[in-house]
C-alpha cells in the first residue's frame, strides 16, 4: 500500500512539472511578437506632458519666459536636443512599446513558484513516507515478538536485556534503528545466549523504497546463537541459496578456508534451490534429518542460510592487514530467514515463520548431542592445522620483522638506561659487552665435525 502510494505521488509530481514547465514557455512566448507602434490616434489618449525648455534670454531689461507646449503640439522625433550626439541617420522613426499579460501587481501569480511547489510536495511525500514506513516496521516487530513470546520464555530463563520495564510487549526488543531490532536471550543450558535480529525493509526511506522497486528486497531475520565451547564438536556446515551461497564461499572466513566446494541439494533430498557446503561429510546426513528436511522443503522460499562452525571469525579479513595470529574463534549457530509479508496479514505472516523459531530450537538441541566419529575428528584436527600451518607461513616475514624491531626496542632502553647512569665504569663494562655480541654475530659461521678416534 506505502509503495502504490508513493508512485501516484510521484506521478503526481512528474505531471505538475510539466504543466509549469509548458505553462512558463507559453507566457514567455506571448513577448515574442506581441509588439505594437503608438500611432498618433494612440498619442492622443495619452495624458498631456509638460516640457520645459530652457529660458529664453532677451536683451534689454526683458525677463525670461518659460514656454510649456501640449504634447499634441510637440514631436518627440524631431525635437533637436532629445537626441543630442547621436548622428542623424542613427536617430530612432518610430518608438516601440512591449504589450503583453503583465503580472498583476494586486494579484499573486503562482506561475513563478513551480520549483518551490515541487520542493515542497516532495518534503510533503518524504515525510508522509517517513511516518508510515517507520509504523509498520514497528509493528512488524512488535508483532513478532508477541507471536514468539511464549514459546522464548519456555526455552530461556531470560528473554530481552531489560524485564523491568513496564511495556512488557515491546519493551525487550532494542530499537537499534528504524528499520532495525535486536532480542537477546539467555539462560539455557547448551549455549551463553542467542541473539535476534530483526531486519526490516528501509520503509521510512523513500530512496530505499523506490531502489526496491527496481530491485526487491525481502525482511529478514537473523539469529545468532553462541553455543558452549564444550557443547559442540568441531565442524563447519551450511546450508543456503544459491545467490546466498555464493556470497558466503567468497566472504566468509570459516566456510571459504574448509568448505569451499558448493554442492547442489538434490542429492541430500533438500529442494534444488538450496547448496550444501560441508567439511567432513558425515555431518550432512547427521544434521539434515528428516525434521530438518521435512522444515526446508516446506519453507523452502522463507529459509535463506543455515551456518554452523566451530571456527567462526565473521568476514575474511585482508591479508595485508598485518594481523600476526589466528583471530579468536567462536562456536555458534546462525540462521537467516525471510518473512513473507506481502499477500498476508502482519498477524498472519509472523504465525507462518513460527515453525522456523521451533527448529532453531532443535538444531541447538541436536548440535549438543551430536559427535564426531574417530575418523571424522582426526580429519578436521587435521584441517584445522593445515589451516594453522598455513598462515604461519603467509605471516613468517611480518612475524620476523615485529620480533627484530622487539629486540632493537629492548637494546636502545637497555642503552638509554646504562647511559643515564653516572657510573662510567658501568658503561665501559657494557659498551664492551655489546662490542663482543658486534663481533660475534660477524664473525663467520663455523660448522663443528665430530671424528671418532681409531
């Protein structure tokens, strides 16, 4: 409805434009050609104009005079001083007047005012915008999280970061945005906590709404759950899209370092939409039961990823980004859903994405219990130090390099310190010292053989 709203405003828009634009081309051209001689019919209705001409010196004690001529009586054309250094085949014949509508001077004319117009109906329309898109993104989520209440308080002990507030209806969600929610949970017994993040479409801006319509976007949940470091095994999995795929290979750390290889989802009875990217092949058939299967067949345009890794960092970093050790790990599990908001009710849609919320809940169960077979955890003990090995090698030089500068560092505050020292003896004892150390590290290198006696 905001969408159909805002393209009749903005063709609304788009048809005032060019009614003012062509408006103001027509009052401009009504001075092109409308141009008229004053005749001397003409001259004759115009009121009487008085000249005064110079006075008039007689000789004798005469007095001057001031002569006043009627305008009837008087030529413009040939009077000698009203065009004095001008030649005289440069002097004007006839004098010209523009007539046309000219703007009424009592009156208000709001043919100038086009541009402003337009300026202020789009502030009008952004506004207006702004205000419906940000209440419905707020009923969304608080939709959401009265659909999903009761089912997080039966799992968690704590559901929002703040219980005592008196709107307990949308007080635990956190308002990180006008388009974006987050909800922590905690206090269950496999994982430190789970994070949700609701992330809306950009409803309250109207640039974001009309780059949707040429290229449409989808609300998405996603959910972050940190397990416990002895409550998971060490694997990496994922299941996602094809387009969501793709960006994961590329951009995330864990899955382009120990899955890289995109498999299609036909030959693990999932729909044809959906990659499977695994490390050690035995936990796709141990986490893709038939629960899970039975959920991603079902809400197969609904479920975007599902992630699980023991070796979490969040995106690839640079490698000139001159980090000398392996960044810390995590072990979590993450989803990302999408909710189905159009042809549905708000209600409707959130009680449609509920059974999402029940697997997450039993993925966190299943990854608890489930281990890896000998043969699987020697493999990824394997991975994860070829992984290891690897990156000690791309950092060997950098690694050199901050382990010299330490030692020069620690000789120049050695040094700094014996110099500071008023005992010259003590300095003599060092600079010789450190003379030795010199000519030792020159010296060269001499290979000792041991010869067994006969």
């Amino acid at each position: 409805m905001i969408m159909k709203l805002t393209f009749i405003l903005i063709h609304i828009l788009f048809i005032l434009t060019t009614v003012c634009a062509s408006q103001l081309d027509n009052d401009f051209a009504e001075f092109e050609d409308d141009e008229v001689t004053i005749s001397s019919s003409e001259q004759q209705s115009v009121p009487p104009v008085y000249v005064q001409e110079s006075p008039k010196v007689t000789t004798g004690s005469e007095e001057q005079e001031a002569i006043y001529e009627d305008q009837d009586s008087f030529d413009f054309f040939h009077d000698p001083e009203e065009f004095e250094g001008f030649p005289e085949d440069e002097k004007p014949e006839e004098l010209k007047f523009f007539t046309g509508n000219f703007p009424n001077a009592h009156g208000v004319s709001w043919d100038g005012y086009w541009l402003e117009i337009l300026m202020v109906a789009g502030l009008v329309v952004y506004f207006l915008n702004f205000g419906t898109g940000k209440s419905k993104n707020t009923k969304l989520a608080n939709t959401w999280f009265l659909t999903h209440k009761s089912l997080l308080e039966d799992n968690f002990s704590l559901v929002g970061d703040d219980t005592t507030v008196e709107n307990k209806e949308s007080g635990a969600l956190i308002k990180e945005s006008e388009n974006v929610f987050t909800l922590w949970c905690s206090g269950r017994v496999c994982c430190e906590g789970m994070l949700v993040e609701l992330k809306l479409i950009k409803r309250q801006d109207l640039v974001a709404i009309i780059a949707g319509m040429m290229r449409p976007t989808m609300d998405q949940i996603h959910v972050k759950v940190i397990m416990n470091k002895e409550d998971m095994d060490s694997f990496v999995f994922c299941v996602a899209s094809k387009k969501t795929a793709i960006h994961l290979s590329k951009e995330m750390a864990d899955i382009s370092m120990y899955c890289p290889e995109r498999r299609p989802g036909e030959k693990h009875n999932i729909p044809s939409n959906f990659n499977v990217m695994c490390e050690i092949s035995e936990t796709t058939s141990a986490i893709l039961d038939s629960k899970v299967t039975a959920v991603l067949n079902k809400y197969k345009d609904l479920v975007d990823y599902i992630h699980f890794s023991d070796q979490y960092t969040g995106v690839k970093q640079p490698e000139d980004n001159g980090q000398l050790k392996l960044p810390e790990t995590q072990k979590v599990l993450l989803f990302g859903f999408n909710i189905p908001v159009k042809g549905m009710t708000v209600n409707e849609a959130m009680e449609h994405v509920k059974p999402l919320m029940n697997m997450v809940l039993y993925c966190m169960d299943k990854i608890r219990r489930y281990r890896l077979s000998k043969e699987g955890k020697a493999r990824a003990d394997k991975n994860r130090q070829r992984v290891e090995e690897a990156f000690l090698k791309s950092t060997h030089v950098a690694r050199a390099e901050a382990a010299a500068a330490r030692r020069e560092e620690r000789k120049r505050l050695e040094k700094e310190k014996v110099m500071a020292d008023a005992d010259p003896e003590k300095q003599r004892r060092w600079e010789e010292k450190e003379q030795k150390r010199q000519a030792k590290k020159r010296a060269p290198k001499m290979k000792q053989l041991k010869v067994k006696a006969l």
